[in-house]
C-alpha cells in the first residue's frame, strides 16, 4: 500500500470511528445543567483569592435566576450584590457603589433562569480528573470579558468553587463550603444599596 492510499484510508477509519469524549461530554453537560437547574437557592460559606493573591472569607447567597450576595469579612470592605440585572460592589468604608451589568459578567452563566449549557455555545472544554469535573465557559459573544471556570464534585455533583479569569490575565478563585440548597430566602438580601457617591458604569 502506497503513502496516499494509507493516508486515504486513515482518513476514513477516523471518520468512521464514534467519538465517545463528544458524548460523554454532551451527557456531563446535560447533567450539570439539571444539577444547576435543580437549585433555586444555595447559601454558605467561601474563601476568595483575588488576582494578586490577597485571600478574603465570607458567606455568599443565590437566588437564582439572578441574584447573588457575597458579605465578606472584615479586614475586606467589600459586599458584592446582584439584584438580577446589576451586580452592585459596595465599598462600605467610603459609602460607594459601583454598578455593571449582570450579564456581561461571567456569573452569569450559572445564575441564569434556565441553564443549558450544551446547547449555550458557552462550554470551551471539560475537564476530568478522579471525583471531579471542570467546566471552561464563556458567554458567546462577550469573549473580551472573561470566563468562569465552573469546578464540580462527580459523585455526588456539587457544585465546590468558580474560577473568573479576566481579560487581563488575572484570576480569581472562590472555593465554597458548608452549602445549604433550596432553602427561603430573603429578598432583601438582594436589593443594592444607594451609596454616597454612587458610580455606575452603565453611564460611562
């Protein structure tokens, strides 16, 4: 057999082979999404590492579709709130707010109200390791924002920590702990507050 004709029929055999990574991936993806869907509310505890490496602690709050509260702890003034179309970051040692828009965040894959993340376009890849998954989104058509990295327990799923990486190369990692699902929430722990000097980037 000449090169061409091996060539020829490599080809061919390749094309004829399934390829169980697309399936099995289809299927992970199907159930994250369900698991994600399963979650009306999620409360707990998170340790933060922003981009210079500077750690933080706190409690966090969902109430999907859209709202999130992340109190962090003191030294960190900070207190991070959606209220399901904002995403508010008040620095609460000089009575200031800064606005953005929820869905141009990265957050807003996992916050939306129906979750479907095979068929989203946001999924870049899968990653597997023992007892573990990593999901690469990033919202299709706002590729200059960032991604999310979304890391799963396998068995059972559970959702454990999100990266952020931003359009600059930093990296921010939130890990979660001592998490409670679908349990009441509270409304007004998602409502942004007006600060002194309110700075919303939605008027630059």
């Amino acid at each position: 057999m000449n090169r061409r004709a091996f060539c020829t029929l490599a080809v061919f055999a390749a094309l004829s082979v399934p390829a169980p990574s697309l399936a099995q991936d289809g299927r992970d993806l199907a159930r994250i999404s369900a698991y994600l869907n399963s979650i009306s509310t999620l409360e707990g505890e998170f340790v933060q590492v922003d981009p210079d490496g500077v750690l933080s602690e706190g409690e966090f709050y969902i109430s999907r579709p859209g709202r999130i509260r992340f109190e962090y702890r003191q030294p960190n003034p900070a207190l991070v709130i959606s209220d399901g179309l904002w995403v508010g970051v008040v620095d609460k040692r000089y009575d200031q707010v800064n606005r953005f828009p929820l869905d141009q965040t990265p957050l807003n894959l996992i916050l939306k109200s129906n979750i479907n993340l095979a068929d989203e376009g946001a999924v870049r890849r899968i990653e597997r390791s023992e007892g573990q998954m990593r999901v690469v989104a990033i919202e299709p058509g706002q590729e200059d924002r960032g991604s999310i990295t979304m890391v799963f327990a396998d068995n059972p799923l559970e959702l454990r920590q999100w990266i952020v990486d931003d359009n600059e190369g930093g990296a921010t990692t939130v890990a979660l702990s001592s998490t409670r699902a679908n349990i009441p929430a509270r409304p007004e722990n998602f409502v942004i507050p007006e600060g002194a000097r309110l700075n919303d980037e939605s008027e630059r």
